[in-house]
C-alpha cells in the first residue's frame, strides 16, 4: 500500500517537472520568434524594388530601435516607410518596411539586420535574392546615338535670404522716410493762410470775420476777440513784435514811442482809433459789455482802414533787408533739408542695427557678418555637396566639390596609387581620398607584441598611419599631435581613424596656420584606402564640413 502511494507520488511529481520543462521551451520559442524578416519576392529584374519587412512583437514598454541607413548592402535601400503599429492586449505588434533594390545582376544576400529592443540586440536572418537582367531583343530594338553631355545647373542655396530681408527692411524704411518725410505733401488751409503776406493775413481774417454769424447771435466777446488779434498779429509783425502780448495801454504806448521816434510815421487820428476799439474789446471781453450792433460793424471797418494806413506809411525794405530776408529764407530751407537727411540717416542705422542684432542673436553673429560679408567656406558648407565613389573598391564620400584624379609621377612604396583630392587655398580646406593596390601576400609591418591586427590580410593600419605622418612632415607639417581610435563606417566597416592638430604650411608663402586634420584608413584584399581631411582650427564652417565628410563616409565591397 505504501509502495503503491510513493509511486504514484514520484509519477506525479515527474509529470510537474515534465510540464514546467514544456512551458519553458514554450516560452522561450516565443520569445525567440518575437522577431521575423521576409521579402515579397526573391527574384527581381534589374532596378526593380523588393519590399522588406521586419515584424517585432513586444510589450508596451519596450523601445525598439530598427535600422537605419545603408545597412542592406549589396542592395540599397531607396525608402524607409513608416512603423505600422497594432495592439494585441499588452503587446504591441511592429512592421516596419524597407524598399530595397539592386542595379546589377547577379545572386546577393541582404545580411542580417540588428534590432534593438530595450537593452537587448536581435539578429534577423539574412535573406537571398537573385537578380536578373533583362532580356532585349536587339533585333527589334531601335539603335540611337549617344546623347550628348548636358549642362545640369546647381540648385541655388539659401544665403541669399538674409540679404534679402535687409533689402526689404530698407526697402520698406524709405517708403516710409520718402512718404511721411521727403514727400511735397499737398498744403493744408492753416498752411496756405501762413505762406500769405502779413497785410493779405489780416485782410483775409476780417472777410472770414463778416462771415461768421458772431453779430447775429450777438457773441460780441468772440466777435471783438476775432477783431483785434487781426490788426495785433498784423502790428506784431509788422510794427512791435511785442504786440500780442501787451496789454492796450503798453500797446498805444509803444506806438506812440514809434511815432515820437520817427521810426514809423502813423498819424495821431490812426492810434487813437486803435485805442479806442482795443479798450472797447477789453470792455466786452472783461466787463461783458453789450455795445450796439452798428457801432461794432464800425468797429470793423475802422479796423480795416487804419491797417491800411499802416501798411502806407510802413518803409519799404531796403535791397540789403530783402537779400538778408532771401538769405533767411534759404537758411531755414537748408536746416530744414538737414534735419530730414539726418532723421533718415538715423532712421535707415538703427534699422540696420536692430536689423543685424535680431538676425545674430537667432543665427549667430559670425554667421550674419560671414553671410553679408562673404565667407568661402561658408559658401561650400551650405553650397551643393556632391556623394560619388572614388577608387576600387569604392570608396563613397559626400563632399563640397568633385574631387579630381591626382596625377602622381612617383612610385609608391605600396603600390599601385589612385588619388582623387580637392585643395583651395582660399578655403583652407584639404581633402584626398586615396587607394592603393599592393601586390599579392605583400604585409607593411607585422604588428609588434601586444598589437592587434585591424584586418584579416594581416596589414598594419597603425604602420600605414605612421608612414601617412611622415608623408605629412615631408610637405612641411609641424608640430604634429597625433591621437588614434578605431573608426567604423555607417555601413559597418572598420578601421583606423588618427586625428590630432598640426601647423600647417600655406601654398606659396612661408607662413603656417594653425589647423587640424583627420585621416582614416581601412584594407580589404590587398588593398589599403585612405582619407585625409585637413582644415584650419579657427573656421568652424571647415569644422562642420569634415565632420560633415567623416559622417558620409561608406565603403563598398568589390562583387
């Protein structure tokens, strides 16, 4: 009986075991099969696309990372399409699809790409595809001439945009200068009455006179106001120049003074009339006095003729006072003129100024002064940059001009050299990039103990560095630091990168700048590939410009 229940007890317990062991490889197929890659077809015609898929199933709070870039070579990748995301429950289904395509014929494999999830890396297959050229019939095609070369025109940059809103700020600050300050703005009536003679003034202020309803209403106190500042603006400027602003007393007074002086010859009837009507308006103004309605329209006639009596026994002015009346005239014109062309100056500076610092503090100072001004290098930075392959096998780099095949008559130490460049002593920038064919099982320097060889030929990339700085050193570098790190390629490739800074010689002179440099190296079946990049240290656009370089730079296998 006891035999009987341990048995049972044991073939229990190994059934638990055996169900956990099941669970476990269930669990561990799933977590294995949570990343698939496929293809819609494995056989394409030349430039035909195929669409690759990759399908991650993980939980809400994975960060999955895909790949990016070149990294389906021998085939390129021409579209990068959005993620398409489905939820099941806790977990999220990811598909992600690349179009890829291929200019040649022939068998090639898409590698195994890497996906990150969270703080893990997976793996995809690598795939086949096969590639097939299209099949003419030269029989029935039609045979055509080559076409001839085209000029392609370079797409124009952006640099003329700051410029271009300095000329419209300007452009907009002289028509407002032009339209509220130079412009002959049509005369106002204030304006017009003020260019009037004094004696035509005074005479077109009493007609304005009989035209107001003043006595009809029987306000004499605006009446009398209206009439002796009349005959006192036309004694201000032509008698007393005081004479707005006396009382009637200081008035006559004055007048009389004139007279007694023979400085103006008015007659004794004259002043005693004007006396008569200013104590008369001071009586309505003041003591709101009431005089007769006949006896105010006298009043205005009165007023009338004394000013004629004034104007007839006024001096004529002499031709000395009508040259120094010309010459005030034309003096004021001219201070006139200089205040607009001062207000203008003032106006068009502080625009620029306000113009310039709102531009600097967004874009930088140097940038605006280098954008107005005109900077080399900055015109190759933001300039139309060219990517092609250089050597063989290639070597792709996107660069600000095409660099040209160096003819170099000396024989190289490795080799077999082709050497494309671009150097512009204006820019202070100096590119090569360089491939040299070494001749079968040939090594430069086996590594000393305790170095690494960086590739499967057994080649020393440090040697091939070492002998890059004292080809530097012969064209005159000094004072070289040299720093080494190892480099790879957006695409994967690795090798050496040594950078560092150098006084470096300028062209046809004897003088040095302070500059830097970077230089990359990497081999593949007897084949060492070199870029050297140098620049001076004090242009930042150069500065991006190699970064700019360093970061294009991909290397392509020989098929």
């Amino acid at each position: 009986m006891n035999n009987n229940f341990r048995c049972k007890k044991l073939e229990i317990s190994s059934l638990k075991q055996l169900t956990l062991f099941v669970l476990l490889v269930l669990i561990s197929s799933v977590s294995f099969a949570q990343v698939s890659s496929s293809i819609d077809s494995t056989k394409i015609r030349i430039g035909e696309q195929i669409t690759y898929q990759v399908q991650v199933e993980v939980d809400s709070t994975d960060l999955v990372v895909f790949p990016e870039g070149q990294t389906f070579s021998p085939l390129e990748m021409i579209e990068s399409y959005d993620i398409d995301t489905t939820k099941y429950d806790a977990k999220y289904s990811l598909i992600k699809k690349y179009g890829l395509t291929q200019f040649d014929s022939g068998h090639y494999t898409i590698p195994r790409q890497k996906i990150i999830i969270g703080n893990k890396t997976v793996f995809t297959d690598s795939l086949k595809v096969e590639v097939n050229n299209i099949i003419v019939d030269s029989t029935k095609q039609g045979l055509y001439d080559v076409k001839p070369f085209i000029t392609v025109e370079k797409s124009k940059t952006n640099w003329w945009k700051i410029p271009l809103y300095i000329l419209v700020a300007l452009s907009v600050a002289g028509f407002l200068l032009y339209w509220f300050l130079w412009r002959k703005k049509p005369l106002t009536e204030e304006e017009k009455i003020a260019l009037l003679p004094p004696y035509d003034r005074a005479k077109l202020a009493l007609k304005k006179l009989d035209e107001s309803h003043y006595l009809e209403h029987e306000e004499y106190k605006e009446y009398y106001s209206e009439l002796t500042l009349a005959i006192r603006k036309y004694l201000d400027e032509k008698v007393y120049d005081h004479a707005l602003e006396s009382t009637t007393d200081e008035l006559i007074s004055r007048l009389q003074l004139l007279k007694e002086g023979n400085q103006i010859d008015l007659s004794r009837e004259t002043i005693s009339n004007l006396e008569s009507i200013f104590k008369r308006a001071d009586l309505v103004k003041f003591a709101k006095s009431a005089p007769d309605k006949e006896l105010a329209k006298l009043d205005r006639q009165t007023v009338d003729n004394e000013i004629d009596h004034v104007k007839e026994v006024l001096p004529e002015p002499s031709e000395e006072e009508k040259l120094l009346s010309e010459q005030y005239k034309l003096e004021q014109e001219r201070k006139k003129k200089r205040r607009k062309v001062i207000l203008s100056v003032t106006v068009i500076i502080g625009l620029l100024i306000a113009t310039f610092v709102g531009f600097g503090l967004k874009y930088g100072f140097t940038y605006v002064k280098d954008t107005i001004v005109g900077n080399d290098s900055k015109q190759l930075l933001e300039g139309d940059w060219v990517r092609s392959d250089y050597g063989v096998p290639p070597i792709t780099i996107s660069t600000p001009e095409v660099l040209k095949r160096l003819e170099d008559p000396k024989t190289s130490t490795q080799g077999q050299v082709t050497s494309f460049g671009y150097q512009n002593a204006s820019d202070n920038l100096s590119i090569m990039v360089s491939t040299a064919t070494l001749p079968q099982q040939q090594q430069l320097q086996q590594p000393q103990q305790g170095q690494r060889n960086t590739n499967e030929n057994q080649v020393n990339l440090v040697a091939v560095s070492e002998e890059a700085i004292k080809a530097m050193e012969a064209k005159g570098y000094q004072n070289i630091i040299v720093k080494q790190e190892k480099f790879v390629t957006p695409n994967g490739a690795e090798g050496l990168k040594t950078y560092g800074t150098a006084n470096i010689p300028l062209a046809q002179s004897d003088n040095f700048i302070e500059g830097e440099y970077m230089m990359f190296h990497f081999t593949a079946q007897n084949v060492i590939q070199q870029i050297i990049i140098s620049w001076e240290t004090d242009d930042v656009y150069a500065q991006q410009m190699a970064e700019r370089m360093m970061n294009s730079l991909e290397l392509k296998k020989v098929e």
